[in-house]
C-alpha cells in the first residue's frame, strides 16, 4: 500500500463522516448510470458499423428518458457533440438500410431534446448527401418527400434539391431529373434559379457521356424552354456547355440548332464576334465529319479563322486517326495538346476501339505531354469492363490498365493533389480519380489471378488514402469480394463476407453472391449451399428483394460445372473406348440434390412465376446434369401456364437429343403444332440436332424438306440447317442421300450449299 492510500484510509477511519442513508443510495445510482451511459456512448462516439449503432444508440436514448423521468436525478452533461451525431447519422443513411433510416428519422426527434442539438435543413442535407453517394436515388426522393413530417417540419429548400442533383446516379433518365426541377421543386414551394439549370444540364450530359449515348436536340431544347417558361434571364453559360457537348461529339448540327433554339427564347445575347466564332466552329465540324478533315483543313484556309485550340478540334470532329491529328496540327501550326489526344481516344472508346485509343496513347508521351485523367480514364474504364472476355484477356487488359493508372500517378503524384475531395460536379481531376479507381478494383476482382490481384488491390487503398479520395460503394464491394477470393475456403469466405456485409447495397448483395457461387468449381463443399442461402436470407433481412438471378446465378454455376465435370469424364478410359457411353449419374449426385433444393426453394417463392427466365435455367441445369425427368417436369409446368417461349423450347428439345427420348420430342412438337406456336430458326435446328443425334437423318429430311416453310410454320431453312445433318452423317452414302433430296425439294439452298466455301 502507498503512502499517500495509507494516509488517506487513515483519515477516513480515524474521522468517520455521517452520509444520510438516501444519500448513499442516490450516489450508487447515480454511478451506476454514469457506468451504463458509458457502455452505450463509447461506441457511438468512434461509430465503423451501422448495427453497432443502432445497437447502442437505442439503449442509449432508453436509458436517458429513464433517468430524466426521475425528478431528483441531476441534469445530464453533455453526452454527444453535433459533429459526432452528424458522423453517426452520415453512416446510418449511408447503409440505405430500411432500419438504419428509421434509426435517423427517431434521432432527428431526440436530438433537441435529449443532447441539444437543433434540427436544421443541413443534418437533411446530410441524409441526402449519403445515400446519393451509394446509387440510393429512390430513398433520396423519399426522403425528399417526407422532410415535413420530419423536425424541423419544414419542405426541402433548394439547396436540397440541388444536393440531389449533384449526386444523382448516372443512371437516371433525362425526363426523371427534369421533373425533378420542374414539378417537384414547385410542388416544395420553391423556385428554380439559374444555378439549378446549370447544375441539371450538367447532370444530364454527365449521364449521357456516362452512358455512351447522344442527347437528341428536342431535349436540350425542353430545359431551354423550362428557363424561358420559369422567368429566368439568358445564361450564356449553358449554351456553351450544351453546344461544347456537341461539338466534343462531333454533331455540328445539333450545335446549330441548339443556339438557334437558344436565340429564339433569349434574343440578343451573343455579341457579333461570338456569333462568328460560334459558325466558323460549326462549319468546320460539320466539312469534316462529312468530307474528312483535308476539307476541313481547307474550309479552315478559305474562311481565314484564327488558330486556336478550339478551331483545332472542331477540325478534328469525329476522326479517330492519328494521322488527321498530324494533319490539323501542320496546317493550323499548332501542336496538339492533352485536350486534342483526349477527344481522339475518345472517339476511339466510344465506338469500342480500344486497341486503337492505346496506339493513340502510346504518341502521347513523345510529344512530352503529361497524361491526364481524362485522357485516360475512357480507356482504363473499357478496359476493366465486364463484356465477354477469356480470363486471360481480362487479365492482360488489367494489367494495361494498371499501367495506364501507373504513369498517371507518375505524372501527379500524391503531394500534387489538392488536400480536399474535388467537388465532381464542377471539377475534374488530373491525376487519379474515384471513377478510375473504381474501374481498376472492378476489373481486380474479375482477375481470375487473385494471387496477384489481391495485393495490387491493397496498394491501390493506400494510394486513395493517401490522395483522399474516399471509396465509393461500387469499390467497397470490389474489395468485400477480393477479400473473400483471397480466402483459402469457403467457410472461410463467408466468414469475412459476415463481418463486411454492413457496406452491402442491394446491387452488392448481388455481386457478392455471384462471385461466392463461383469461388468453388466443384461444390463438393457440404455448406455451399447453405451459406449461399444464408447470405439471400441477410439479404431479405436488410430490406432488399429477393430477385431471380439469385436463382438464376447458382443455377447456371451448377450447370457449368456439370459441363467441366463431363469435360473430365471424356479424358477417361472409358470413353475413350466408347465415345457413346454416357457420363456415370454418380458424378452429378450432389448436383442434382443442390438442384433440387434450390427448385424447392423457387417453388415456394410466389414472386418468382412461371414467365420468369429463371424456370428457363432451372431446365437447362437439370439437363446438364442429366436429369431429364425433372427437366421434363419443368417443361410441363411452363406449357400447361402457356408461359414458354423460344427459349424453353430449344432447351428442353436439346434435352431429349440428350437423353435419347425420340418420341418424346416429336410428342413436344406435336403439342407445339397444335397450340398454334410458330418455331424459329433456333427451335427447328435444336429439333433437326436432336433427330440427327438419335440417327433419325430420314426424319430429319422430312423436316426440313416438309414441315419448314409452310403458311403455318413460315420459317425456312437455311444453310445453317442444312449443315446440322451434313456435319452428323456418318457415311458418304448418308451425305449423298441429304445432298439428293435437298436438290429435289430446296434446288435454291442446294445452289446455295454448292457455292459454299468447303
């Protein structure tokens, strides 16, 4: 015992002191509060995780409404400063979780009486702001709505309305953020400013240049119209950033409409010089989209225009060549700089020419120019797409990819970019953006080499890190699933998948469950299954619905393995013995019981009806596997509905080819026939494979000879259709025979098979 705790225990035995018995129990109670406020507010105050806070948050406001219902208990401190509330409801909303939101709308009722904190517009502008960043637009509109049920109980202002602009996703249509500006801020009682144009004009080009499409004229011409109609003086700046979209485009005549559109609502507003300029651009654009650029060079001559870098690229228009590049650049004596390399490989990405935009790339850094964010960007974007690739070529064009990113972030490294996020609704980044990091984790957990990809991903964190960009949700889920691939197992995966799925959106839930179906390829695991459903349970139990393609993405998993397992059975003895032998059904066992379980699964599902592709997929997997009754089954719960179609049809007509069953495909097409259904060249073909697969080549010949082409069944053969039959014959004989009686009752396409290259 210290000196001091010796001396102090002396004095309080020497010279007891009398406490009233209330006392006593007033100071325990009152430390027992403090120690329960503690438990709930240290979490609350360096909040990571949704459920933590509403774990926390809720017991937190009980136990604070049951201390002040006591009359002597004395006031509380304060327990929470607004920055940390602000933090705390900035990551509920950010979760866009039914519950979550619920847990702001509580709060924003305590937050006055309980910590002090008044309700003002800003803490709305918060929600919105968050659940924007996410793709969470329809729980911003709603929560647009409801702002007057909500403390402080008044509309949203117009600074709300243009937060929702601001952070809209790219994905939202042109006339759904237009009558965003024009009825919703009415209905608010509140009016559009300039300002609220000129940010929905920039949304709505950002969209368009997002989605690789072209804004007609008419609907640039509504906005104008909408300015016009609200009152608003003439903004010059509009007019340039819709007739510089047009221009950058290469649609010189929509630029001339437009400003002849923009003339008429607000007259007078160009000087003579501007209208100049505003021509000869318009004119150069349009002789060399239409002639090539040696007319535009020479119209450039003829009308005497001033050399400048916009001159240069309405020259350039639309070419996707270097070489008229190095053209414009002679003839108007100025050497082409970032802007004009960024438009060529533009042009370039937008009609997927991507081998072509690296080449442009590649004479960027001769000319001594430094790479820019948007000069690269398009390509790394393309690059790391999802569109059909072999793995080995999504790897490549990873790789690529990095590079590109790798002499961007080269030539701005990190002590060159601001110390602030950029504001993406006015400016542009030249060194290393959020969409370029987005592209290049999205291509990283596609990577079939997780090995490799996994660590590069790591340092790509670092590097936003250190550049303070902050992840988007489209990179927090490209990160949640290169974490799982980097797990040595399945159990493993859905462990850390547990631990992370607080950053899952309903679009991420999704993406997770796709990449775990394929995280194994043979699914021998016993908990496969089970812990793919549980994370479709986690995601009914967030608020999300429950889609087909839950369905659909296990089941075509199953039917891929089906085929690498039949891949491995035709290396074996056996077959080569006999390449007719079937595959043994023991090694579709587990195949076939995770198939059905799943069927069970979608039988109970009312949301899933017998129209949905999913039933499709259900019959081509049970096909694969060799299933053939239950595949049967499927088809027979499809016509009975009346519900198949094209689809349905070859898949299970392709199943009867494999299972052998002959009259049960002429059984199907029979029913067909008589249910009035017309086949497509697909269905016929599937049907002729099938009968050429059970050696039926005579019945095959009738028809296509016979049936093929008639006022009900209008289809006709093609050479396509006559190859299925040449490639199966299994002797000369057998051709000639085909070759007779297609030159008997279709001399047209036998003419055509005979002036086919062999």
């Amino acid at each position: 015992m210290s000196l001091r705790a010796g001396l102090l225990r002396a004095t309080r035995l020497s010279h007891p002191t009398r406490f009233p018995p209330l006392l006593f129990v007033r100071a325990a109670h009152d430390a027992y509060s403090a120690t329960r406020l503690e438990h709930f507010l240290q979490p609350l105050r360096y909040p990571d995780e949704p459920n933590a806070v509403r774990r926390h948050y809720l017991p937190l406001i009980s136990e604070i409404e049951r201390i002040k219902a006591n009359p002597s208990a004395p006031p509380l401190p304060p327990l929470l400063t607004r920055e940390q509330l602000i933090t705390i409801i900035d990551l509920l909303a950010t979760s866009g979780r039914p519950p979550d939101l619920e847990c702001i709308r509580s709060m924003f009722s305590h937050l006055s009486l309980h910590f002090g904190v008044p309700v003002t517009p800003e803490l709305h502008t918060v929600v919105l702001s968050a659940l924007l960043k996410q793709g969470y637009s329809p729980l911003a509109q709603d929560w647009l709505r409801r702002m007057p049920d909500l403390p402080p109980h008044v509309g949203p202002t117009l600074d709300h309305f243009h937060t929702y602009l601001k952070g809209c996703p790219s994905y939202l249509p042109f006339m759904h953020l237009r009558h965003v500006v024009i009825n919703k801020t009415r209905r608010a009682g509140v009016r559009p400013t300039n300002e609220t144009f000129d940010i929905l004009v920039r949304s709505v080009l950002r969209n368009a240049t997002h989605a690789k499409t072209v804004l007609n004229v008419e609907s640039l011409a509504m906005i104008l119209a909408d300015i016009r109609d609200t009152g608003l003086n003439a903004d010059p700046s509009i007019l340039s950033m819709m007739t510089e979209y047009y221009m950058e485009n290469g649609f010189q005549t929509s630029v001339v409409d437009i400003r002849r559109i923009y003339n008429t609502h607000f007259p007078d507003i160009a000087s003579p010089e501007e209208e100049q300029l505003h021509e000869w651009r318009t004119r150069l654009t349009e002789a060399s989209n239409n002639s090539g650029v040696e007319a535009g060079i020479d119209l450039f001559r003829r009308l005497g225009c001033p050399a400048s870098p916009e001159m240069f690229r309405s020259i350039l228009g639309s070419t996707r060549a270097i070489e008229d590049l190095r053209k414009v650049e002679n003839a108007l004596g100025i050497r082409a700089g970032v802007s004009e390399y960024s438009l060529l490989v533009n042009n370039n990405v937008r009609t997927r020419k991507v081998k072509e935009a690296l080449v442009i790339y590649e004479q960027v850094k001769p000319a001594g120019i430094a790479p820019v964010a948007g000069l690269v960007g398009p390509i790394i974007m393309s690059l790391c797409s999802s569109s059909q690739k072999t793995a080995q070529d999504h790897n490549a064009d990873v790789d690529r990819a990095l590079g590109l990113y790798s002499d961007l972030d080269e030539a701005y490294p990190v002590s060159d970019t601001p110390e602030a996020p950029l504001n993406p609704a006015n400016e542009h980044s030249k060194g290393p953006d959020v969409n370029i990091y987005t592209s290049l984790f999205r291509g990283l957990s596609l990577s079939s080499n997780i090995e490799t990809a996994y660590p590069i991903a790591a340092s790509l964190t670092e590097d936003m890190k250190a550049r303070n960009i902050s992840p988007t949700t489209a990179i927090k889920i490209s990160r949640v699933i290169l974490d799982m691939r980097n797990c040595d197992n399945l159990d493993d995966a859905f462990t850390f998948y547990r631990k992370r799925r607080a950053d899952l959106p309903e679009h991420g839930y999704l993406a997770v469950l796709h990449a775990f179906s394929r995280m194994s390829m043979s699914l021998g695991h016993p908990d496969a299954l089970d812990h793919y459903f549980q994370i479709v349970a986690d995601m009914r139990m967030a608020g999300f619905r429950i889609s087909a393609r839950i369905f659909s993405d296990i089941l075509q998993q199953f039917a891929e393995i089906a085929g690498f397992r039949k891949e491995g059975w035709k290396k074996s003895k056996i077959y080569n013995r006999n390449p007719s032998t079937p595959p043994p059904p023991k090694i579709f066992i587990d195949l076939n019981e995770g198939v059905k379980q799943i069927h069970d699964l979608m039988s109970l599902d009312t949301s899933i009806g017998p129209d949905n592709f999913v039933w499709n997929q259900l019959m081509d997997t049970y096909q694969r596997i060799g299933n053939f009754p239950e595949a049967y089954r499927t088809w027979e719960t499809l016509f009975l509905s009346g519900k198949y179609g094209p689809i349905a049809v070859s898949i299970i007509l392709d199943a009867c080819g494999y299972a052998g069953d002959l009259a049960m495909a002429k059984q199907i097409v029979n029913q067909l026939m008589q249910d009035s259904y017309v086949l497509n060249l697909h269905n016929w073909e599937t049907y002729i494979e099938c009968l050429c697969r059970l050696n039926q080549i005579d019945a095959a010949l009738r028809v296509v000879c016979t049936d093929m082409g008639t006022p009900r069944q209008p289809v006709k053969p093609e050479l396509s259709t006559t190859s299925i039959m040449l490639k199966t014959a299994q002797s000369r004989m057998q051709t000639n025979i085909i070759m007779q009686r297609l030159r008997q009752s279709l001399p047209e396409l036998y003419a055509q098979i005979q002036d086919a290259p062999r």
